[in-house]
C-alpha cells in the first residue's frame, strides 16, 4: 500500500467506467460538516439545493463524472435505529442521486456475513482502492491507496455483496 495519493477530483476525473463508495461508520466528525450537521440537529433542515455554494466542490463533479458515461455507486452499512449523522446524510442524498449518484443502504444487522475491509473505501475502474481512515471520532485520519490485485478482489466483492442486499434509497426509511 502507498501513502501517495492522488488529489480525489484528478482521480474522479480520470475514471472510465466505476466508482464505488462504501460508507461503514454510522458518524463522521468530519469539521467542514460540523455547522451543517448542528443545523440539521436544531431544526431538521438541510441544503437539497444541488447548486447551492454547499455542494460546489461535489455535485459538478458527479455530473462530470457520470456525464462521461462512468457508473457512481455508493452504499452505506448503518446501524439501527440510525444515529443522528445517518438521518442527515439519507435527508441529504436526494442531492446525490440528483447529481448521479446511485445509492443504497444496508442494515448492519444484513451485513453480519460479508467480509468487509476494515475502513470506508473508494474503487475506481476495478483497479485502485483508496481508503479512508477516521479518528475514533470520526475526522480525516488519513488516506492511502493499492493496486493490488487482491485487495481489489476483495473490496469489490464485498462491494458487490453489499450492493445486493442494500436498499435503494427511495426504499430506506429512516
């Protein structure tokens, strides 16, 4: 495994037929959510305005990406009844899915079977993984990225496995 990793717009952008994400963790301290996230906690709103200054730095991206005929799927493992973070991010994902996205979410009880890598992940073109590390309480740890043919192997079939039993999101509730 290697600690260069490249910038995540360039690496989106040079993909030519999939991305996959898969989300793990049922919250995220990431600090540039932290006033959207408290937002959501006191009154329930969210920004499902995709062109909003909020979602500049991804939902271009998304419809770049799959305007360019690449397949973006992500699928979340949460735990239930979800955490407050969970709820946010399924109020959120309309936008996602507005931009491209095709997204689904597994019950971790579902998942009890699947072996699964131990971090959140990104796969490109079925070729490089890039993985993300979080703190305990859920900020950026770190990052790294593989090209190896194994560890590809397994993170898409997890991917797979999960995709399979997830829940489009029209058909969550949380």
């Amino acid at each position: 495994m290697t600690q260069n990793v490249p910038d995540f717009s360039a690496l989106l952008k040079g993909t030519r037929r999939t991305a996959i994400h898969l989300e793990m963790r049922d919250a995220y301290g990431v600090a540039d959510e932290a006033e959207e996230f408290e937002e959501f906690k006191r009154s329930g709103k969210v920004d499902l305005d995709p062109d909003s200054e909020g979602w500049a730095g991804w939902v271009p991206l998304v419809r770049e990406t799959v305007g360019r005929g690449v397949v973006l799927r992500r699928a979340r493992i949460v735990s239930e009844p979800v955490t407050d973070y969970i709820r946010w991010e399924h109020a959120l994902t309309p936008v996602n899915i507005t931009a491209g996205e095709q997204v689904r979410w597994l019950p971790r009880r579902l998942a009890s079977d699947i072996p699964l890598p131990g971090n959140d992940l990104w796969l490109i073109d079925d070729r490089l993984v890039l993985f993300h590390w979080f703190t305990g309480d859920g900020d950026w740890a770190g990052h790294e990225y593989t090209e190896d043919p194994a560890v590809v192997k397994m993170v898409s079939n997890a991917f797979e496995t999960v995709w399979e039993r997830g829940l489009p999101h029209d058909q969550y509730t949380v």
